[in-house]
C-alpha cells in the first residue's frame, strides 16, 4: 500500500501536475462558473473588500466581454457557431499533434461560448426558442466531435462508446419528457450533466501529459457514471409522468 501511494502521489511528474495542472484548471473553471451565471437585478454597489475578490473580477469581466458582443452585430447564434467552429478545429489539430493538453486547454476556452451566447441573447433581447434548440444540437455535436477524435487517436472506441450512448441518452431523457409536459430546464439535478463531463473531461485531457493514466481511469468513469445519470433521469421521467397520468385520471 506504502508503494503504491508513492507512485502516484510522489513522483515527479504527479507533483508538477498537482503544483502546475490543477490550479490552472481551477482558474478555467471560475471563468466558466462566472460565464453561466444568469443576470441578477440590480443590487447596492458591494464592498471594496468584495470588488477586489478573483470572483467578482472573473464576473466582470465574463459580463464585460458579453456586454462588447452585444454591442456589436454579432448575434447569439453566430457566438453558437464560433463555439461548434472551436470545438472543430480543436479536434482536428489533435489529430495531427496528438497532444492531450493542448486538445484539454483548448477544449475548456472552447466551450465557454456554451455560456457566452445565452448571455449576449439576453443582452441583446433576442433570446428565442431556435436559438435555444440551435444550442442544444450544437452542445451535441461538440461532443461526438471530440468523442470521435479521441477513439482515432487513443483506440479506446469502446469506453469512449459508452461516454457518448449514456450522454445521448441522458439529453435525451429530458427532451422527451420535455414533448409530454412543460419541464423546467433547471429541475433535473442529476449527476453527470453536461458540463460537469466536459469540464471532467478537459481536466483528464490537461493531466494526461504527467499522469499517463488519469485520462483512462477518467473516460472509464464518465462511461460508467453517464449511464448512472440516464438511469437517474428514467426514473425521474417515470415519476414525472406517472403523477402527471394520475392527475388526469383524477380529474376524468
């Protein structure tokens, strides 16, 4: 047991990992948490202790850098496209440089256009129900383009096919409830939502380079626990539906 903490806690290469690695992907993270936030009513102007925080910093300049979008004559769909655009090329230079970090690093700057393009819609009052589906499918894209790519590159097809089946599935759980009965978007707090795997899998693709096997153990992870998630999101359908079916039977 001694042996084997060592190996993977004491080497050189998890220790630069640990210093290096994960305090910039934690920073990633902020700026995408600070992307996702829905605008807030006006508030009291906060503290000076409160403005000078990483956060509040993070927030501003994410609300910054939507406000300069909206401004101009970019629309929210277009900032949709530039995102697939991103995901794209990403994926095609992995194919030839087959470097994880720089497909990770890439991948985790890419995907915070999923946030930019419903903040610059409400910036601009033009959010619509297209541009709400033209996300989703875009979302759904992005990722078989990057679950391609890495079964080119690393041969794993098989736990890479299981990743991409349960993350269809678990969209799709939803969309079909979604045809039966009003949902809201936000009540499904299930385990492995979509961007709690890509930010899983950014962070697997950034270790890589010093822990050779953190990007297996990861994929084997989100094989399993996306299909923990479609499970989650049946039964939750199944629970919605049915009190729903009782309902207007109670009512006939």
């Amino acid at each position: 047991m001694l042996s084997l903490f060592e190996a993977v806690f004491v080497d050189p290469l998890t220790s630069r990992f640990a210093l290096f690695y994960i305090p910039g992907l934690i920073l990633l993270m902020g700026v995408a948490v600070a992307f996702r936030r829905p605008p807030r009513p006006a508030a009291p102007k906060p503290q000076p202790t409160a403005e000078r925080s990483l956060s509040s910093r993070v927030v501003r300049f994410g609300n910054a850098l939507a406000d300069r979008i909206a401004a101009s004559d970019i629309t929210p769909n277009q900032v949709s496209w530039l995102g697939l655009a991103l995901v794209a090329c990403n994926s095609a230079l992995y194919l030839y440089h087959r470097n994880s970090f720089w497909l990770g690093m890439g991948l985790a700057l890419s995907y915070l256009f999923d946030a930019l393009d419903g903040l610059v819609a409400r910036r601009q009052g033009s959010v619509s129900k297209f541009g709400g589906y033209l996300d989703a499918v875009i979302d759904r894209y992005q990722e078989i383009a990057t679950c391609l790519v890495l079964s080119v590159v690393t041969g794993w097809w098989l736990v890479i096919f299981f990743i991409i089946t349960g993350s269809m599935l678990t969209s799709y759980s939803k969309a079909r409830v979604a045809i039966e009965m009003p949902v809201d978007n936000k009540g499904w707090p299930d385990l492995l939502v979509r961007h709690r795997r890509l930010w899983l899998l950014s962070f697997a693709l950034l270790g890589d380079a010093c822990v050779p096997w953190l990007l297996y153990f990861v994929l084997i992870s989100l094989a399993a626990m996306s299909y923990f998630t479609a499970i989650q999101r049946y039964f939750r359908a199944r629970s919605m539906l049915s009190r729903l079916d009782r309902e207007a039977k109670s009512q006939a």
